[in-house]
C-alpha cells in the first residue's frame, strides 16, 4: 500500500518534509516560505553541550519546532508523539498509514543505509516522511534524496530509535486538520517578528548575534588554550554543523533571503529585497569563512589566514545581521 503522494527534494530535511506533508492536504507553500514563517534562522553555540566531545553549534531552532511553528502560524493542527516501546511506535506508524496519513519522521542519520557512507556520522535530527509500505519495507520521501528511498522493518526501527544526543524516541508527526483557506500574509509577519526577537534580544550572550560575537571572541584563542590539534577538531566540529548538518549556516541565509523576496512579492513591499540581498551577503561571508577554516583544518592556509582571521569575519557577520534584523524589526513593529 502506497500513498498519492509527491516527493520533492528540498535543501533542508524539515522545511521539506514539512513542505511535501502540507502539499499533501492542498497547501502549497515553498520551503523558504516555510523557513521563514517557522522564523527558522538561528544562531546557537554550546560548549557545555558536545557530541564525540567537541561543542555543538547550531544554526536552526530545536528538531521539530520548524514544522511545529509553520503549522501554529497557518492555523493546522498537528499529531506529535514521542514513544516509550519500540514495537508501539512502528505500530502507530503502521495505523497512520493504513488511515491514508503520510508520516513525518524525526530519525537518526548514522544507520540510515540509503545514506553514502560518508554521510552517516552520529546526528539525531534528521527527518523524512513515510508514505507507504510494501513487501515488509517501507516508502521513505527524504527531501535530501532525489528519488524515493525505501527501509525493511529492523531498518527503520533502527533510525528511529537512534540513542545518543537529540534521541528521536520514535518520534512520529502529522497535520491533524488544515483549515479550507489559508492566509500567507498574517504567518509571514508573525515568523519574521519572533526571527528578530530570537537573534537580537535573547538575553543569554550564546545565541542569536550575541552568541556570533561570543563565538568570535573565543575561536581566536583556541590554539592557544587547547593546542594546535584539538583547535583543528573543533574548528571542523564548527564547520561540519555550518555546513553539512541540516544544511547548515550559509545555506540557511541564502533560504531566508529567498523568503524574504517571496514575502516581498505576497505583502507587497519591495523593500523586502534589499533586506534579502544583504542576507545574501552575510551568507557569502558565511561561506568565506568556512573556505579558510578548511584550509586552516588541512594546514593549506595561505598568508594573512589564521584564527584571528575567522574571528574578524565571525564579528563582521554579527555586525551585518544585526542590521539586518535591525531593519526587519522596523518593518515588522
């Protein structure tokens, strides 16, 4: 048995599977549109937290809240469960799909075998949609593949019982019921308005643009406080999240930029535009960053390249998103 339903490939595993399950119901609605009405740009750096014991920095909100958001925005009631028995979840699983409901899926990414290997590395926060089961394995929509994948029984269970940081516990999603019409503009305003609470008002100094500042404060001494090697390991622990886990700091920008010129377009407000290409911007100096910090990783680094260096471009990006949030503020009172 196998759902209707269209899978799309997406930069972002949770604006995907968020934007393929609202296709689903008759809500079409694009993956920056949904980034943006999830107020999904963030910025978090946590020595205290570690995974294989390098500090995690994050550059999106806590798995789950991007569709939790997006549906309290437009107004859609969602199942969410998290389980205690394994043989219960698969079991739930089995009961939504039997119903014609397509499942969301937090799961974990190291056994997931669909995955080239070295893309499987110890992350808890993946997400995919389950739209069917045939012959014992089960239909997976993964908005990172291009094609649909497939999982056996013991394979999934496997991923959805990942242990170790973010544990997904057999975490299961949904809408429950999509109102007959929806209004884009309202949700586009509401995610914008908490976008610039979150990265400029948050008192503690580890998120938002006071967490970037904090971040650059501290990267330029790692090779004096923790010697040449582990500053090696947690410079890539920095870059590996910016850039390959969930699609990471830059490639975030460039999905906010492209919200804001679609929300530029729905509420009419061409100044909307420039507030994008300056995020394009900040995201190019994301980018820039990551390209040193590589070579600095791999002893490449060419004259004028170093720790210092990234500390600059770390204080040069908070200044370019505080004023774009700054103006965004100012649109959005």
């Amino acid at each position: 048995m196998t759902l209707d339903f269209k899978h799309s490939q997406a930069a972002h595993c949770e604006n995907g599977v968020t934007s393929n399950l609202l296709r689903y119901y008759g809500v079409d609605v694009s993956e920056a549109v949904i980034f943006g009405i999830s107020s999904g740009l963030f910025f978090a750096y946590l020595p205290f937290l570690k995974v294989n014991g390098l500090p995690i920095t994050s550059f999106r909100p806590l798995p789950g809240m991007i569709f939790q958001r997006t549906a309290t925005n437009l107004g859609i009631k969602v199942y969410r469960k998290k389980f205690r028995n394994k043989e219960d979840s698969m079991a739930a699983l089995d009961k939504a799909l039997d119903a014609g409901i397509p499942v969301g899926l937090q799961v974990g990414v190291f056994n997931l075998t669909y995955f080239p290997k070295p893309y499987r590395f110890h992350f808890n926060a993946h997400n995919i949609v389950v739209f069917g089961k045939e012959n014992g394995h089960y239909i997976i929509s993964d908005p990172v593949m291009e094609t649909v994948e497939s999982l056996s029984y013991e394979e999934l269970l496997r991923v959805r019982w990942a242990r170790g940081a973010l544990e997904p516990k057999g975490q299961m999603y949904y809408p429950l019921k999509v109102p007959a019409k929806i209004d884009v503009a309202p949700a586009i305003r509401k995610g914008i308005k908490k976008n610039c609470r979150d990265m400029l008002t948050i008192p503690v100094p580890l998120f938002g643009i006071k967490g970037i500042r904090y971040l650059s404060k501290k990267i330029k001494k790692w090779p004096e406080q923790l010697g040449d090697n582990k500053a090696a390991l947690y410079l890539g622990q920095l870059i590996r999240m910016q850039e390959e886990v969930g699609t990471g700091g830059a490639g975030f920008r460039f999905i906010y930029a492209a919200f804001l010129q679609e929300a530029a377009a729905i509420l009419h407000n061409n100044r909307l535009l420039d507030i994008s290409q300056a995020m394009t911007d900040t995201g190019d100096r994301w980018r820039d960053f990551a390209v040193i910090a590589g070579r600095i990783i791999k002893k490449r680094s060419g004259e004028g390249e170093s720790y210092a260096i990234l500390s600059n471009i770390l204080a040069e990006i908070a200044e370019r998103e505080r004023a774009v949030f700054s103006e965004l503020k100012k649109f959005i009172p």
